[in-house]
C-alpha cells in the first residue's frame, strides 16, 4: 500500500512570521485527527528555518524547493541539501516545471540534483509535466517519460524517491488536467518504472483545489497531490488533505 503525500509548494510566497500562524492552525487541527497522508511543505529557502522550528518532531516533513548536488563550495546564491538535512528537512523538489523553464534547468543537471540528494539521505520529489502545446500535439508521454528517464538517470533506485506529475498548462492557471488525463499519464510513468512502479508514490499537481481535490483521489494511481496556490491557506490545504484519506 502506497502510503498518500499531500506536499504544499509555497513557491516564493510566506514570511516567517506567516509561515508560523500556518502551522499553528494546521497542527492545532492534526492533533484533533485530520487524517489523509504525510504532509510535506516546500517553503522558500528563507523561509526554512522557521518552519523548522514549527515542524521538527511533528509528523509534517518539510523540504527545499531547490537544491545544488554539492555540500559546499564557491556556488554563490545556491542552496546546500547537507545544510537542509541538518535542519531537519527529509525532501527536496527537483526539476519543479518553473525551474525548468524560469531558470533553464536541463535534464542532466537535475539528474545530478536527484543522485547527491539520495545519497545523503533525503528522497527527491522529481516533477515531470508536458506543456500545452505538447500536449496538444499528441507527446504527452513521449516528454514525460522522456523526463522521468533522464531525471533518475543517475538515481539509485533502491532508495526512496516521489514522482510529481505537473502538466505545466495546470500550473497556477486554474485549469485542472480531469482525472482521467491525470490517471492516464500516471499509469504510463508507473509502467515505465518497471518493477518499481507499484511501489513508488506518483503525485499529481496542477490547480489542485478543494472542490477538485476529492475526484482526483479517487483515481486509482493518484498517491497524493503537490499544492501550488491552495496550500498558502492553512483551512484550503487540510481539506485537500482529507481527500486523500
Ligand atoms: P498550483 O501549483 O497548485 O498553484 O497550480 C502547483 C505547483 O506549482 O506545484
């Protein structure tokens, strides 16, 4: 049994001080049995070590939005996934579609990102998402699965890691892939998996909302949901949340 994810990806949004009246609400209603899955946030790097403070000893699991695949070095601006461990946080984001397409991040780079992540512990969530046009012209798979080879080209296998599926036309545009659009790519990046597609946990994102979150579930290979927009609002978020129970 695949065990549900509900990830909250706060992008470049929350201030410490916003991030902690999040979690007051959120674990004030866990500890009164909101049930659904693991929760995981991605807040902005800036942003961590509050949230750290929050959630460390919780069950909430926190993690980076972004991360180098060195401990250190002359890397000016970038993020040290050692740093992050230390900190108490179990994931990092890799290969989210804004950092593919904002900051050029190629396949190569982010199959590095993957392998350092895993070896020092922490399970990468990998996104993989077509965009409109390809979509549109009928390589929805073909780029997705094109992805997910190349992002685990150098990951070990053996250890854990999450598949985000995000079809980019989903991303912050209000627009929901229906849950037979989810379903089907999901089954397809699960068969490409091979032996390990039963047991890896594929999320979906994209608009996910409230009042769109309860059908998505009930998809039979849909292991939990990362939240863009929805999951900046502590009530909108537990909901989700409960969907996946
Ligand atoms: P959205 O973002 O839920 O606001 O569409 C999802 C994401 O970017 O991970």
């Amino acid at each position: 049994m695949r065990k549900k994810i509900c990830a909250g990806n706060w992008k470049m949004y929350k201030t410490p001080k916003e991030a902690g009246e999040f979690f007051d609400s959120i674990l004030a209603s866990l500890k009164s049995n909101v049930k659904g899955g693991e929760i995981v946030i991605f807040p902005p790097a800036l942003v961590c070590e509050s949230v750290a403070k929050y959630v460390n000893g919780s069950s909430v699991h926190w993690g980076l939005q972004n991360s180098y695949f060195e401990s250190k070095g002359a890397f000016t601006g970038e993020n040290s996934p050692d740093v992050a461990k230390a900190m108490g946080a179990t994931y990092v984001l890799v290969g989210h579609s804004e950092r593919r397409k904002i900051f050029s991040e190629s396949d190569s780079l982010l199959a590095k990102k993957v392998a350092y992540v895993q070896s020092i512990g922490l399970t990468p969530m990998l996104c993989v998402g077509e965009d409109l046009s390809e979509r549109e012209t009928g390589r929805t798979n073909e780029v997705i699965l094109g992805q997910l080879d190349e992002g685990l080209k150098s990951a070990d296998r053996k250890k854990p890691f999450v598949i985000a599926y995000e079809p980019v036309w989903a991303i912050g545009t209000g627009k929901v892939a229906t849950p037979e659009q989810a379903e089907e790519a999901h089954v397809a990046l699960r068969e490409r998996l091979g032996g390990l597609g039963e047991s890896t946990r594929i999320l979906y994102g994209g608009s996910v909302k409230p009042e769109n979150a309860g059908e998505l579930a009930a998809k039979k290979n849909i292991d939990g949901f990362l939240v863009g927009g929805a999951s900046l609002e502590a009530k909108g978020f537990l909901q989700i949340l409960s969907s996946l129970q």
